[in-house]
C-alpha cells in the first residue's frame, strides 16, 4: 500500500532541457532497483519544467530513495542542470491505485 510520496519540481537551466529529460530517462532503471520505491515517474511539464513524482510504503522507503544513488546524482548535477534547486514536496498519500 502507498502511503507517502515525493514530488519534485526541477526547473531545467536554458539549453539544458535536453540533458534533464536524458537525466531524468536514465535515472528509471536506478529506481528500478529500489525495493522501496513503488513508483517512480519523470514527467514534464513544460519546455523548461520538469519534474519526479514516487511513491513509497512507508517512510523507510522514502527515506532510502532520498539517500540513494539516483538522489546522489540529482544533488551532483544540480548546478550544472538546473536553475534553481530542486523544490521537493514531502506527501502523505490518501489515495492510490496502482496496477
């Protein structure tokens, strides 16, 4: 069952949109390996905006997503990548539906 969740916005530096979505494309097999990450999506919202959304058990998944190698990754390549840094919501899930 979902219970919590992240949602990161991340908006791309000019001329570097092309690299966050490759950025973000690559980062799915990391999750992959996650055990504690349910879901994991990349999504963009605009030319320039882009963002992750995932989804977790329990705190200690979500936890360990944030210390993990994709969040290593995203902490390294921040000033090179994006404008500013990423704003990261902190969710409670009250609904889900996962296939």
């Amino acid at each position: 069952m979902v219970k919590f969740a992240l949602f990161v916005i991340l908006d791309a530096k000019p001329g570097k949109e092309a690299e966050v979505e490759a950025f973000l494309r690559n980062g799915q097999p990391i999750v992959q390996n996650e055990p504690g990450t349910i879901a994991w999506f990349g999504i963009r919202f605009g030319p320039s905006t882009f963002g992750i959304f995932d989804a977790f058990p329990d705190e200690a998944g979500r936890q360990a997503h944030l210390s993990g190698l994709l969040a290593a990754a995203l902490r390294e390549r921040t000033p090179e990548l994006f404008a500013a840094p990423p704003r990261i919501e902190m969710l409670d899930v009250l609904a889900a539906k996962l296939l």
